[in-house]
C-alpha cells in the first residue's frame, strides 16, 4: 500500500544563514552527498529567502537528477561525470548569473568586463582572471546552460536525460564536452 505524502514542508531541514552557506560550499564543490540532499530539501520547499530564489531551480534540476540516478544504478558513473561537468559549469554561468541579478535595470549596456567582473576559471592548476581570456568559455557556459534548462522545460519523455543531452548538445561548440557528453547518452 502506498501512502501518499503532503506535497510541501512546512519547515526546513536547515536553516536560511545555513542554507547560504552551504550554498557557497556547493557552488565550490566542498558539499557532502548529505549536505546537497539537504540543499535540495530546502530548495523543494515553499519558502526560500529572497537572495537564495534565484538558485532554486537549479537545484530543483539536480534533485531531479539524483532521482534519476537511483532508479538505474548501472550508470552511475555516467552520471556522475554529467553532474560534476554540469556542477562545473552551472558554477561558473552562476557567478555570472549572479552578477547580473545585482545589477542595476538602467545598466544593460555594460561590457563583458562589468558582468563578468570576478570571474575566473581554473585551467591546468592556474587561476585565470583576464575577463578577456576567458570570455569565450564564460559565454560557451552560458549556451551549455541556457539549451539544459529549456530541455529541461519541456514535458517528460521516456529518458529524460538521454533528451536532456541531446538538447543541450545542439549548442556546444567544444568538442571535447561534446564528446563527453555523446559518450553518457551511449
């Protein structure tokens, strides 16, 4: 028999002083599977504070994937690679994502250097911060997360994410990713 459970929680597992700081945590990749299922839980909620919002449908997407990964054990490791690409990547758009939000309305013309201002990607072990560098990967991220996202919006098929990649593959420019990624679907 089963029993059905009450769609929402009316209280959080952690707090909001706790869930922005194991936030930053996450977006680092210094979370425990444990503290991402509570991030996920207090993301699933209700109420979610203000600054906290604009992250709730990406870690609804990653709830939805842990789902996924426990009803087909055998690829795992497939997945995991997926999620640790897309972590990588989802952090990187983020911070720009983030920069954006806090901007002024009347401020849209702003130059890459404006929105982006704090970046950085670590590439070979070296921390680069030259916006101009690192534009194209900071712009190709935003692609690779902007085709993930309208997949994701689209009604469920049999394998979601086997869809999920497939749209998402359609904008990635990098070969390497895409490879990566082709490799998962098989």
């Amino acid at each position: 028999m089963k029993i059905l459970a009450f769609p929402f929680k009316t209280k959080s597992v952690i707090s909001d002083d706790e869930a922005r700081r194991m936030t930053r945590l996450f977006l680092d990749g210094d979370t425990s599977a444990e503290q991402e299922k509570k991030l996920y839980d207090y993301f699933a909620q209700r109420k979610v504070a203000s600054d906290l919002e604009c992250y709730r449908e990406m870690f609804g997407w990653y709830a939805g994937l842990e789902s996924a990964s426990k009803s087909t054990n055998d690829n795992r490791r497939h997945r995991t690679r997926l999620i640790a690409v897309a972590a990588s990547i989802s952090a990187l758009l983020l911070i720009g994502v983030g920069l954006i939000a806090g901007l002024p309305k009347n401020s849209g013309s702003l130059s890459p250097d404006g929105i982006y201002a704090g970046s950085y990607i670590i590439r070979n072990g070296k921390k680069i911060t030259d916006i101009k560098q690192i534009l194209p990967e900071l712009r190709q991220a935003d692609r690779y997360i902007d085709s993930t996202l309208s997949a994701f919006n689209r009604p469920a098929v049999i394998d979601p994410e086997k869809s999920i990649i497939s749209d998402a593959l359609r904008n990635i420019d990098d070969p390497e990713i895409k490879a990566m990624l082709l490799a998962d679907i098989n």
